[in-house]
C-alpha cells in the first residue's frame, strides 16, 4: 500500500468501505484517500465524518453514472488523445 500515494475508495462511506478506510487512515499516513460513494441508504457521511480533511476526502456520485464518473476522473489528471482514426 505504501507505494501509492492517492487511493480512490469506491463505496468508501458504507460500512465495510469505511472501515477499510479507517484502516488506511490509521497504518498509512502518506496515503491520501478519496472516497466515492452515492451516500443512498448504505452509505453515511457519519462513518468518516471524523477523518474528513487533508487527507481523506469525499466525493459523492454515482459510479454507475458514467458520463459523471468520466468527467470526475478527467479532472483528475489530463488526457491527451493521439489517435489518428476519427472514430467510427
């Protein structure tokens, strides 16, 4: 774990992502972590409420949603397409 550096936690609020969240909190303090989650019935700001700030933070969407999740990851890092073919 320790050779990443930015983690992306997926379902991060719920119970079993928030523990795991937790944990990373706790044993890696170079890690930063990005909680995903759509916060509906499983998913509770409260299970990380306390650890939220410098390095762990919370990004509500839907990862099923993937003109959302395309355009959160691409604020992320830059993309930059080289292909020659337009596409078809």
């Amino acid at each position: 774990m320790t050779e990443y550096k930015n983690i992306i936690v997926t379902g991060g609020a719920g119970f079993i992502g928030s523990n795991f969240v937790h944990y990373v909190y706790n044993n890696h303090p170079d890690v930063h972590v990005t909680v995903l989650d759509k916060l509906t019935y499983a998913g509770n700001r409260a299970n990380i409420e306390e650890i939220l700030g410098d390095r762990v933070e919370l990004v509500v969407g839907d990862i099923a949603d993937a003109h959302w999740l395309i355009n959160w990851l691409l604020r992320l890092m830059p993309l930059f397409t080289m292909r020659a073919e337009k596409p078809q």
